[in-house]
C-alpha cells in the first residue's frame, strides 16, 4: 500500500472511530467501542497487552483477583488464604433467597431482597442474631445488586463493550447459581472487647453451581466473612457479567480487638446521614469502633432527656442536635454492620457551650472561665471553659446525662475524655483556692491534680450509677496519666489510655511499663485533620502537620513502638488503636475524602498487622479504594488511574 493510501486508510479508520463515539454519545449509553487492551498475568503482575497479541487475556479487575497471591482482600486475612485461579460467572438474578433456618428448624418465609434470590441458609441460635443476620444478607446482595448495576449503566448484556465478546469468554453461563450457607454457633449480639470475630469461609464450585460456606462463633465473625466473600466478586467488562473466585479456604480472626475511627461532632455539626456513610466505610474494612466525641466546648449537641438545657444552651441551632430516636437507629445501624459506637462526655476541660444555665437555674456555676480572653492563656483552642469541681451539681447533671447515654449506648466501654486540663483557670478562682486550704489539701505539693482526681473519682462513680456495672474507661493521656501520676490516681486494672502524643514520647514508654492497657492515636501517624491550614491565630498551617499518607499511617505499628524504647512487646497491653478526625475545618461529604482511603491503612495494619510493608499493600489498596466508590463513599485517589491499569509502573 502506498503512503498516500495508508494515510486514507488510517483517516477512513479515524472517521469510523468519532463516528462510534457520536453514535454512543447521542443513546446516552457507555463507551461502547472495542477497546484494544486485555490484562495478562505474568509473575504476580497484570500486564497490560493488545487484545490481538493473546488468546489469554482478561480485564483488568479479573487478572487483578486471580493474579494476585491474596486476590483484592481487604484487610488482609490473617491466615494466609487459599485462592483457585479460576472463575465462575453469574448475574445478580442468580443470586437466590430461599429460606432462613434456626437450629429448632423453624423456618421462615422466602426473602427477597430488591429482586435478587440466593440460597443463603442462615443456621443460628437465638431470633435476635437471625433478625441481625437477615439484615447482613440484605447489605450482601445489595453489594452484588450495585456491582451489576454499575458496571452495566444503561446498557444491556449484549456482549458488545469490549473486543473479547461473551462468547468468546469460556467461563461464562447465565445459568450459574450462588449459593451461600452461614452458621452461628453462639447468640452474641452485642459486640465488646472479648468477642470472637473469627470467621470460616470455604467456597466450592461444582459444575454450575457454585457455594459458599460460612462458619463463625457469632454473628460479627459472620458479618466480616459477607464481607470477604464480596471481595472474591467483582465485574467482568468482558463477559459483561459478576465472576467470582471458584475455590477458597480463608480462616481469618483480627490481631486487635480495639479498631476504630474517632469522630468529633461537636466544633462542627456532623450529619446522621453521614455519620451512616462513615459506618458503611468502617465496615467494608472491618473496623468495629465509631468513637463518638460528642460534645466540646464549641456545641453541646447531644438532647439530653433528663437534662435538656444542655442542648438548649449548648447546640449551634435547632436543627444540629442529636436526638435520641435519631442515636438509637444509629447504633442499631452500626451493629448491624459490625460497628459498636462509644460515646465520649470529655470533661473536665473541653467543656464550655450548654453548661452556662447553672447560674440562672439556681445550679450555681457548673462552668470557669468559659470564653476567657485571652484564651490561649487557660486552654488551648476557643472558647476555653472548665468544670467547677467543687460544685456538686456539676456531678448531678452529669450523672443524668451518663444516665441518657446509658439508655441509648449499651456497650462495654465508655470514653470520659480528660486532656488538656490547664491549671491556670482553677488556680485563679478564689472558692477553688479557698476549697483547697479548707480541705488542708492546698499543702499537698500539687493540690491541683489532687483536685483533678477528685472530680476524676465523683465523675465515675456517677458513671457507675448510671451504668449499673464497672465497665471499662478510657482516657485520653494527660498530666494525670504521667510518670508518677497515673499509678497515684488511676487504676490501670479500670482505666484504658489512650495515647495520642507522638509515636516516640516517653509517655507511652512509662504506661506501657506501668501495665495500663492501651489504645493508639498517636497524632504524627493517625490525626487526620493534621497538614491543613491554621485556623485561630496566625499560623499560617495548623499544629501537627505535615499532612499524614497513607503510607505513614500502615506502617505506623505498636510492636515497633515498644521496640524503639527497647522494651519487650507485649501485644496483650495494646487493645487496638484509632485515627481521629478534629473536624474544626471539617463539614459535610468533604470529610469522606479526608478519612478515606487512608483509614483503610489502619484497617489493615489492626486486623493484621502485617509484617510486610506498605509497598505490598499498594495495589490491593488501590482495589479497595475503588469498591468503597462503588458502594458511594467519597475516597480520595492515591494515584493517577493510570497506575492501577499499569502494575508496578508508578515506583521509582
């Protein structure tokens, strides 16, 4: 052929190309023209290859689930998984409900979900877990429902998106079934510190059916392993159809028990919507806590019934308030999806907006130097604002409110704050120093932190009242948990630190010798909020920048903590750990970006708490990035896109 000729030959075929995408473009339906790259597996890595130079190739979601050693699971398990290389493809409507049953055989009627139908047999003990099951199976195939659903748009399955038609793919067969089976063998519907998350997950393929087997001690094991289970599925660009793996043997129980993400509602209003949305992430990377910062000295938002001029006083408006059908929905949302929330009152700093009613109501002064000029003399952010611990109506009020909280939150821990407690307003009120010198405790060589543990110890047993038991506390590291001081006040068998200074601070050496139990936040690793801008004061950046990736946060691990100080690790001292959100500058959908996906780092470095690097890690992350927004969380890109379809090629 002659240049000229190649030259009309290459425009005829250009003309052919803007006229396929004119023609998609006006029925509004996806891209679809042929596209030219297939995926090959080739030594663990999914080699990008021109369609017409194999007969072996796949797309990119497929090699990616069946080249890698560990498929795309995140967290990774624990017990290194056996994964076939093979596939099975089915459609959502292959996915059938047909009957759920107890160990007394009572069977209930068929459910139906959305119009999908899998055989999933439920085996439990007691109603209650079957209740909370039904709703799992319901999240699970709704996954399956929107993988199909996204990765069809408007089209129809008629095997013209790609250049490997349906037919051309071997393992494809509308008539492949779904089958899953799940038993629980303990009625455990609350989850706590000693729950058993472990979870058994066998998947069999048998000519066109394929069945997965579910065994777990209780229904939170159950729940992680629907959530594997949708991990061994994705979309098939090419069969324009679900596959999953066809054969797998995953055992898998977390490293930690603790696993959690701190959010703050209080400098700015968080939404229950969204609060929803940030419960659906923890649970597609099986965290299991929502620590719940409720109330600050910004806002009081939380509708106390037993003491509602808290939010009266203390709300930003009317409408940003928590209400206590709203929290109880919440919390049955969150275990549904194997989340507990702990909410904390922190106190006695950090208090300010709704405790300002005592005077006027003849409760006298619940609060100190509430919004004192200038502030950054008595506390570390506006508005400053301190408990009056010599006021015995302080402990009533909180005492009714632990009461509200009781009603609403039954779990096993409860969160009192208590950092950040400067002494300068309590060492300048005058009935404070008088109180002191009456007790003979201003003798005391720090009379101060005698009068912290005071309100510490009034505080608590207030908690206890409300609580009827002795449940487990946690604070936050303080000048009452230092060197000396936390064996003085605390009772390491009842209080749980934890601990959010930097990740080499003695402090965290001197608790851990100490035998506290202990929780992980340390802000260089896990604060999210940290590389922003300043926002009070005339800092150009706020205080504990840089920003944190995602890389810092995976290998922020507590073994090598303990190891820095050369100490002996021992991993029965750590309970877990949590990222925090300080959400000053943060509001609305933009938080999920913030939070995501770098809290899956922590989800992986917690349930596993692998020994391997984040490098490793990088592409599975990549891969649970994309599921998260699939499902509709909001998660930032780690790389160009480009990077996912092109294994290894963004290191340097």
């Amino acid at each position: 052929m002659s240049e000229p000729s190649r030259r009309i030959h290459s425009l005829l075929q250009l003309l052919l190309v803007f006229n396929a995408l004119w023609f998609v473009s006006a029925q509004g339906s996806f891209f679809q023209i042929s596209s030219p790259w297939v995926w090959v597996c080739k030594e663990n890595k999914c080699v990008r290859t021109r369609a017409s130079e194999t007969t072996q190739g796949q797309s990119n979601a497929v090699c990616k689930l069946t080249c890698y050693e560990s498929a795309t699971l995140w967290p990774l398990p624990t017990v290194k998984p056996t994964l076939s290389k093979n596939v099975a493809a089915f459609f959502a409507s292959n996915v059938r409900i047909t009957k759920l049953t107890s160990n007394s055989s009572k069977v209930f009627d068929s459910l139906l979900t959305n119009s999908l139908r899998t055989n999933i047999v439920i085996h439990t003990t007691i109603l209650k877990t079957e209740d909370m099951l039904r709703e799992a199976v319901a999240i699970f195939t709704n996954y399956i429902q929107q993988m199909e659903s996204n990765g069809l748009g408007d089209s129809t399955r008629d095997c013209v998106v790609s250049a490997n038609t349906c037919k051309s793919a071997s393992y494809v067969t509308a008539q492949h079934l779904l089958n899953v089976e799940v038993i629980v063998t303990q009625n455990t519907v609350q989850l706590a510190l000693d729950t058993d998350e472990s979870y058994t997950l066998d998947v069999k393929t048998d000519d066109t059916v394929t069945t997965a087997y579910i065994v777990a001690e209780t229904y939170f094991g159950a729940r992680h392993a629907m959530e594997t289970l949708s991990q061994l599925i994705t979309w098939d660009e090419l069969s324009n159809s679900l596959v999953m793996i066809q054969n797998a043997h995953i055992e898998d129980t977390p490293v930690f028990a603790h696993r959690g993400f701190s959010i703050d509602t209080s400098r700015n209003y968080v939404e229950i919507s969204l609060l929803k949305r940030i419960i659906d992430g923890l649970s597609y990377n099986k965290l299991n806590v929502l620590h719940w910062h409720i109330t600050d000295s910004n806002s009081f938002p939380f509708v106390s019934s037993r003491e509602p001029l808290m939010a009266i006083y203390g709300a930003h408006s009317a409408r940003q308030v928590y209400q206590s059908a709203d929290i109880q929905e919440l919390v049955h949302y969150a275990q549904v999806r194997g989340v507990k929330i702990i909410p904390e009152v922190d106190a006695p700093s950090h208090v300010g907006a709704g405790w300002d009613w005592g005077p006027i109501y003849g409760m006298g002064d619940l609060l100190l130097c509430f919004d004192i000029q200038p502030w950054d003399d008595y506390c570390y952010q506006p508005p400053c604002g301190f408990f009056n611990p010599i006021n015995d109506k302080v402990y009533t009020v909180l005492g009714n409110i632990y009461k509200d909280m009781a009603d609403l939150f039954q779990n096993d821990m409860f969160h009192m704050g208590g950092d950040e407690v400067k002494m300068k307003c309590w060492n300048e009120t005058e009935s404070i120093t008088q109180w002191l010198a009456d007790k003979g405790w201003d003798k005391e060589p720090e009379p101060l932190l005698k009068l912290w543990s005071h309100y510490q110890n009034q505080s608590l047993a207030k908690l206890d009242e409300a609580y009827g038991n002795t449940q487990p506390v946690i604070l936050w590291n303080s000048d009452l948990t230092a060197k000396g001081h936390a064996t003085s006040y605390l009772d390491r068998n009842r209080y749980i630190i934890q601990f959010w200074d930097r990740w080499n601070d003695t402090t965290l050496k001197n608790l851990y010798e100490d035998g506290y139990k202990l929780i992980i936040s340390n802000y260089d690793a896990l604060y999210l909020d940290c590389g922003f801008s300043g926002w009070v004061g005339e800092a150009l950046n706020n205080w504990c920048g840089p920003y944190i990736g995602w890389k810092k946060i995976y290998e922020n691990s507590p073994k090598a903590m303990i190891e820095n100080f050369g100490l002996v690790y021992n991993k029965d001292q750590f309970l877990g750990g949590e990222a925090a959100l300080w959400a000053e500058q943060s509001k609305g959908l933009a938080l999920e970006g913030k939070i995501w996906p770098r809290l899956s780092a922590l989800a992986e470095r917690l349930w596993t708490d692998p020994e391997t690097g984040w490098r490793l890690a990088e592409t599975r992350l990549h891969i649970q990035r994309e599921r998260m927004v699939d499902r509709g969380i909001t998660a930032d890109p780690l790389q160009p896109e480009w990077c996912m379809q092109n294994d290894d090629s963004c290191f340097f």
